[in-house]
C-alpha cells in the first residue's frame, strides 16, 4: 500500500481538456498504471513531473490542487475520508511503534534526522513521516534505513521488537500523538479561522532579474511580501523569490512567487535555487547523471550545473509555488 502524498485534481482537469490517460502516461514517460495511482493520490509527483502536467493540461498549478475552495465538494469530501481511514490502518499496523523505535535508536547513535535520510536516500519530509507513524515503509526503503543506521535488517527488526517488549517507546508514542494531534490541529484553525494574525504568517519576497537567466537575490531588500501556504505556516525559514527568470519558459506567470526553504533537503527530481554566488541564484531541477553525480539542470537553453560536495548549503529547495 502507497502513502497518499499529493491530493490532487488531475483527472478533472485531463478530462476538461480532453487528454486520455494514455496520453498523459506517454507524454509523462511513466505507465498507465502510476497515472491512475498519481489521480488518485496514492503515487508521488514531483515537482518537475507536476510543471508538465500544467503544461500539457494547459491549466495553472492551482488547478491541480484539492482545496476547499476551487474543488467539488464531494471531492474534497472523498479526499478527507481516505486521510482518516489511512490513519486507522496506521494505528493497527504497527507504524508507530517503528516509528518510535527509528527515533530512539537514531538517538542513541547521535544521528540528525538529516544525516539518516539523506544515507537512506529519502527527503527529510518523508522520514520525519515515517519516524512520526504516519507512512508505510517498503521492503526498499526498511533496507535502506537499516543501512543508515549502521544495523543488518534482522537486527534492526528484533532491536524494534526488543525495544517493543520493554515499554521503551510508549513515551515517544505518545510525543509523536500529541504533536500529529496538535499540527492537524493547527492546520484546521488555519483554514477555518478568519481570526488568524495573517501578518505573522508573511515572509519576505526577493528577486531581481539578473543575466543568463539568474536571479538577483539581496536579503536587505525584499520587493514585497507573501502569506505562506498552509502546508508552510510551521516552517520557520521559509522565504520567498520572485520567479522573474524567463529560463522556465512560459509555463509559469513571471507573477509567480516561490516558497524557498534553505533547511530543506533536495532530492533528485526536485526544483531548487541554486546559489551561485551570495546574491545570484539559478533555478534548477535536481537531477543525477550515469555515475550517480547529482547536478542542476537548467532550461531555455539547457544547461548542467555540476555540484560539489562544498555546494549543499548553496541548495535551497522550492516547496511550494503561488501563482
């Protein structure tokens, strides 16, 4: 069974422009299979994949996303009785003990949930879920988690049994309860409420249009400011950069405004800044080549850029677009 990661109105919008699935399959270079399990909000899409979606639907961004207030009801109705229902099947499937257990032994060994995603070759957003109970894990992904935790997976599994057994994670249970309780609460105030303090919420936007397609980004002069999403409201680092770089293309208006977060790991398919120097920045898509080099690639024309084990902290993912 699949993580629900990205509610979404796909379907209805392939539909509206008259696009088959096949289609979008082919024109995607991904089954017909994942394309079903993409609508349906069971499969992953990545940034890069979601900007070629809105291109071959000829629809914005804000199309694709199921919210209360651009999506029928029925669908936001169907959206929220799946979340609930994955939840049940967490609750009897002994994710949060695996989760507990993850975050205790990855105490133990003074590791960073940073340091054990990025060996397991995850986003940061996925293994906080996993640690927390709230995401399956495959037989791949336990494999790999064993590996960044320096354990064998049969040793892993009866260490999570052993803690188990000790009543050593109920502690830790109950934490990762009380803060899913208290986040899922804090979202629904957020977008119920119409006595939410909006300026807290307000970040930064910079961006200057600069040569080759980069973008000017000076920190002591932002050009205006932005309400972060919902999804954003508890990340503190967020800021926000004008897209005023032509090098997308025509995809996304020159009004968008992207939600930059510098703590934010980028994993191969994501779109990220790219900081060149202090001030000059090149949005990129995340990508590795044949040897397993990761590197950027720009559009308009295409372009590499090769990163270096130094450029990490000059990589700053793109979480979110408003257009």
């Amino acid at each position: 069974m699949e993580e629900i990661v990205f509610p979404n109105q796909i379907r209805i919008q392939r539909k509206m422009h008259g696009v088959s699935m096949q289609d979008l399959a082919d024109k995607l270079s991904i089954s017909l299979s994942a394309i079903s399990k993409i609508e349906k909000g069971y499969r992953r899409l990545n940034q890069e994949q979601l900007l070629l979606v809105a291109e071959i639907l000829d629809c914005s961004l804000q199309d694709l996303y199921v919210n209360e207030q651009n999506s029928q009801h029925e669908v936001v109705i169907a959206w929220k009785k799946e979340q609930e229902r994955r939840q049940e099947i967490n609750k009897s499937s002994g994710l949060k003990v695996l989760g507990a257990a993850l975050r205790y032994i990855r105490n133990d060994k003074s590791l960073t949930l940073i340091e054990v995603a990025e060996r397991a070759d995850m986003t940061l957003s996925v293994y906080h879920r996993i640690e927390m109970g709230q995401r399956e894990v495959s037989d791949k992904e336990y494999k790999n988690i064993a590996k960044a935790l320096d354990m064998e997976v049969d040793n892993l599994k009866a260490e999570i049994k052993k803690l188990d057994e000790a009543g050593a994670l109920e502690e830790i249970i109950t934490h990762n309860d009380t803060k899913y309780k208290v986040n899922n609460m804090t979202r629904m105030i957020a977008e119920q409420s119409s006595y939410i303090d909006i300026e807290a919420l307000k970040v930064p936007v910079y961006g200057l249009s600069g040569t080759d397609g980069a973008i000017i980004i000076d920190r002591t002069n932002s050009s205006k400011e932005a309400t972060k999403p919902a999804n954003l409201f508890e990340k503190r680092d967020v800021y926000g950069v004008s897209l005023c770089t032509r090098r997308l293309g025509s995809i996304l208006s020159n009004r968008a405004v992207m939600f930059v977060a510098p703590s934010e790991v980028a994993s191969v398919g994501d779109i990220a800044l790219y900081y060149k120097s202090e001030q000059e920045a090149f949005v990129v898509s995340v990508r590795e080549d044949e040897t397993g080099q990761l590197y950027g690639l720009m559009w308009n024309p295409e372009e590499r850029i090769y990163f270096n084990n130094d450029d990490f902290n000059r990589i700053h993912k793109v979480v979110d677009i408003a257009l």
